[in-house]
C-alpha cells in the first residue's frame, strides 16, 4: 500500500506510515477530527517481580521490558489520561476506540475512559483458547484478556457492522466473548536467534474482528502502541488506512518489513454484510396505500393465536385494541414490544406470509437502477 496523505484544514495526516516517537507527543501533533477509530494496546503495567520458571526450570519469556515498567499506579494512571486525552481529540465525533488490557491494567484504563468523556460500549472478553498455564498453581490459568468498546462521547453515532459479525458467526448474533487463540506458529515474527520479535504481538484474528465490526473500508484506524504492526497489516489486508506510532526502533523496522509483505484483500471481497438498520425505513401504511394489503383484510400473528384487521390509514385493530403494527401485536401478547414485521402474517390461498415480504418487495424495488 502507498502511503498518502489526506489533507485537512490544517495539517496534513500521514497515512500508512509508522511515525517515530511518543505516542502521546505524536498524537498531539496530529489534526484533530481526522481518524475513524483507534486501536490501543498499551503497556499493561505487568509488575512483574524476579523471574518466572516452568517445572522443568526453564525460563519463561515474560513481558518484562522497560516500555512496560511504571514506578507506581499513580504515574500508570497519569500516562493512561494523557495517552487517552491525545487520543480522544484526534478522534472524529463518530469515532471510537478499542483499548486491550489484562487485570493488571484495564480496570483503571476503563474507569480514566470514563473520566474523559468516552462511552463504553461493550467489554469484550477475548478467550485464549491455548493460554499458557499457571507454572506455579497459586492462582488460576489466566486464559483471557480484556477489550473495551467505547464511543467518544454518547451521542456518537458509531459504526457497528451487526450483520457482518453475526455472519462471521455463522447467522448467530456475536457475543461478547471471542475465543481466539494467542499468536503463535507461522503468524509470530521472530527475530535473526529465532526468538519473539515481541513479547506481546497479537493475533491477526482478533483484529480482523474488530475491524470487520467496527470499521468500514477506507476509514482510518490509529494505533499508539504499535508494536509490530498487527494493526497496520489487518488494516492493510482489509483496504483500510493506518497511523502506526511506536517509540522503539527495533519494533518498527519489524513492523515496517512485516507491512511490505502484506497485500491487500481483492476489493469486492472487502464489502461485509450491511446493517438491516440502515435499509431504507418503510411505513406499514405503503403496503396500504399500494393495495399490497386491503383495509379491512385480517392479519394473523405468526403463532395463529391472534389475528386484527387493517385499516385505511394503515393502522391495525384487534380484539378492540388500535395501534400500529407494533403496538397490537404487543398488547395481544402481553409484551412490553413486538416487531410487527416478523410477528404478523396475511394469507394466500391458505398458506401464510409474513408482512416482511412485502417490506422487502418495496424495498428492492427501491435499490434497481433507475432509466436514465
Ligand atoms: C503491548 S505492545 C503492542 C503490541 C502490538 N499490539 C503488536 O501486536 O505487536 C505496546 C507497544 O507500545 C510501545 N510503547 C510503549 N510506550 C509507548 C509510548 N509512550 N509511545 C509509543 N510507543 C510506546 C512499546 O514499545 C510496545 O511495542
């Protein structure tokens, strides 16, 4: 991928590029508004103390470097809200941030996000399906880590590709616990010994989800904490641009060589699910109006139990209650709401069909081409 720039009003932003320096220096030098989402995993603050051995006495490589190491919560947490407050301004009002943590870290990253306006819209709990095991057995195998959604402030008007990720998931809605295992195999970049490149790359997989769920193509994703790029090369493969910032050298020349090696995905295969809730809106009272359905023809609720008639204005009436679609299906159930697009149907020749099919006529009808 080229790099480029995308020129603001003020500065220029500098797209697929791994820019040197703090991340919090750098990110203040960045315009404001200009990226679509951030992925951080920043330092988790380990504190670790003396070495770690497996039963056989050898040594576990443990994250034990010094971009990891805080003299105290106390300056942990300063560096999390200056790193956050950076980050929050070059986000546009839509945007959001994923912030990856374990419980070492995330409790207090979650509440300083909190702190600064963001709002948090899910946890997710990514579940290693091969977590490496507690050598000592004093406490239990900690086979997860943390994820936190969050928008920049409430009101955004975030990207959430729901119907990609339930397709992921094979027509299930996605959950909030993603089992992925770590990075391991042809994926881990070594270095000249054959050892970790880093102590800490993560899966391409589990970046691929959140891309896919909350990212569309050509949008920006920033990372701080660059690492070894596993952002950038997602973002690469799947046609979306990134801002890497790391501060150690040696990271991002592995970055840098492990990005020249990525290709992009073919364009048409980057186009995921679309939302249903951004299909165009269609009253009931069309279906009426277009003499799709009669006033005064009977719907039946799709379990047989009930049935109401339509009305001319494209409101429905049953067992004396009026209301929308919605509004009888939920009073003749008892429930405190009902989709009257999948809970009523009207009958052809003996068989029932759902109203949605009548929804989804129109709105085909809708996306054809138009003569010029
Ligand atoms: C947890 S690792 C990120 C690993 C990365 N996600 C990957 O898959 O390779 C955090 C990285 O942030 C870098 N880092 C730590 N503090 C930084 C700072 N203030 N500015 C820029 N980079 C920093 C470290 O050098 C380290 O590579």
């Amino acid at each position: 991928m080229a790099t480029k720039t995308k020129t603001t009003e003020a500065t220029a932003l500098p797209l697929n590029q791994i820019l040197a320096g703090d991340c919090i220096e750098v990110m203040r030098s960045l315009p404001e508004c200009s990226v679509d989402l951030i992925f951080a995993d920043p330092p988790y603050n380990l504190q670790l103390r003396g070495d770690l051995h497996r039963p056989d006495n050898s040594r576990v490589d443990a994250v034990d470097d010094h971009w990891d190491q805080f003299s105290s919560f106390a300056s942990y947490d300063q560096f999390t809200r200056e790193w956050l407050a950076a980050a929050r301004r070059l986000l546009k009002p839509n945007g959001a941030i994923w912030v990856i943590g374990s419980y070492h870290n995330i409790f207090r990253v979650g509440a300083a996000l909190q702190d600064q306006g963001f709002w948090i819209l899910n946890d997710v709990v990514w579940r290693k399906s091969n977590p490496m095991p507690n050598f000592k057995g004093k406490r239990l195998t900690n086979a997860h880590e943390t994820l936190i959604w969050a928008s920049k402030q409430e009101a955004s008007k975030y990207t959430f590709n729901y119907e990609a990720l339930k397709a992921l998931n094979e027509g299930v809605q996605m959950r909030s616990d993603w089992v992925i295992p770590i990075c391991t195999g042809h994926e881990r970049l070594k270095d000249e010994h054959g050892d970790k490149a880093h102590p800490t790359q993560k899966p391409e997989a589990l970046l691929h989800r959140v891309m896919v769920a909350t990212t569309n193509p050509g949008d920006v994703v920033l990372d701080p904490f660059f690492g070894t790029g596993t952002t950038g090369a997602v973002a690469k493969m799947l046609g979306r641009d990134f801002i890497g910032i790391e501060r150690e050298e040696g990271y991002r020349k592995v970055a840098a060589e492990r990005l020249s090696r990525v290709r992009r995905f073919d364009a048409s295969a980057l186009e995921v699910s679309g939302s249903k809730r951004a299909e165009p809106r269609v009253p009931f009272g069309q279906l009426v109006e277009r003499g799709m359905l009669r006033p005064g023809e009977e719907l039946y609720s799709m379990n047989n139990r009930h049935k109401a008639k339509v009305r001319a204005d494209g409101t429905l009436i049953g067992n004396d209650v009026k209301g929308s679609i919605h509004q009888v299906g939920a009073a003749l159930e008892g429930a405190p709401s009902c989709n009257g697009w999948t809970y009523w149907c009207y009958k052809r020749e003996g068989k029932m069909i759902p109203i949605d099919i009548l929804r989804q006529q129109i709105r085909a009808e809708m996306e054809e081409p138009r003569p010029n």
